[in-house]
C-alpha cells in the first residue's frame, strides 16, 4: 500500500460478504469496491456483516480495492 499521506479515506456499507473474509463495499459516492480487513480487525476477530457501515482506505493507484480500517457502531 502507499504512504498514509498518498491515500485516500472514504466511507461506505457493505453489501455483500465475500470468501476469505473479503466484502463488496458500497462507497459513498456510489462506486462498488472489493474491500479486505485490515490486519488489526482480523487479530481482534472484528466481526463484519452486510448491512454494516465502514471506513475504508484505498490506494490512489489501484480503486477497485479498499481497506476496511473501522467498522462504525
């Protein structure tokens, strides 16, 4: 991934739950990413189901893929 300065912070609602722990993230400005959890939700087992809304980081190279950094309650 890039820098922290070089990404991009985004919100959104997943939609759909994925094999291997991955989701398809509805973003806020209606674009549909595949979205993976970030290593401190996977060593927490931070649950993540359909419906949830999340904030995801994405890298200004690559927009189809996001990483989900917090799940909002």
């Amino acid at each position: 991934m890039a820098k922290q300065e070089d990404t991009i912070k985004l919100n959104g609602k997943v939609t759909e739950l994925l094999p291997d722990m991955t989701f398809r993230v509805l973003l806020e400005n209606g674009v549909s990413v595949h979205g993976y959890l970030c290593g401190k939700m996977r060593m927490r087992n931070i649950r993540v189901y359909a419906g949830d809304d999340v904030s995801v980081v994405m890298s200004p190279y690559d927009l189809s893929k996001a990483r989900i950094v917090y799940r909002h309650r």
